[in-house]
C-alpha cells in the first residue's frame, strides 16, 4: 500500500461550488484543500456503497450523517475533527481500493 502523500492538481469550478466552498471555509476556519478532500472522501463513500451495495464500510450511513453533522456544526474540538477526517479518508481509501479491485475483476472476465 502506498504511503499517503498529497499532489497538487488544477481542479475546475462551477462559481457556485466555489462561492457554497469559501463559505464553509472561512466559517470553519477550514482550509481550502482539506475541505475539498472532505467532500470527495464523503463522496467516494456513498458513489462506492451505490455501485457495490456487497460493499460494507468501516462507517455505516447514519454513523457518517453524524460525523459529517459534528463537523459542520463545530461540535467537537479541532483534535476530534481530525480525527473524524482522518477515519473518513481511511473509510474512503478502502472503498476506492475495494471499488478499484471489483472493475479490475470485471475487466478481466471481460477478455476472456
């Protein structure tokens, strides 16, 4: 498994994503890239468990309602936040690794 490393990428908003990210930033106190990372990790979360329902997370759907709301509600101390992020990115890896590994599967059932 590879070591968690951050790049750098160009990503393209829509003015209204960017406007709705700015403001949970500076309500925050978030920084830019660690709320983008946030939402994709949410986002991988629920993309993997539609596409895979065999697929069984570390972090079943209320559990992530209830992160995600101690979060946006600054209900917990900037250590608790971290740690929530922190399960969620790992969450999100697995189910990416675990997604990643069933179209690799699909993809060599198809050669043959």
């Amino acid at each position: 498994m590879k070591a968690n490393t951050l790049r750098r990428f160009q990503v393209l908003l829509e003015d209204w994503q960017e406007e709705y990210l700015k403001y949970i930033c500076e309500k925050h106190d978030y920084s830019f890239s660690e709320l983008i990372r946030f939402f994709l990790s949410v986002g991988f979360l629920n993309h993997t468990s539609l596409l895979s329902p065999k697929y069984k997370s570390g972090i079943n759907k209320k559990r992530l309602a209830e992160m995600t709301k101690k979060i946006s509600k600054l209900m917990c101390t900037e250590e608790e936040r971290y740690k929530i992020m922190s399960i969620l990115h790992f969450e999100a890896r697995k189910a990416v690794e675990y997604r990643l590994n069933e179209v690799r599967k699909q993809k060599k059932k198809d050669k043959y």
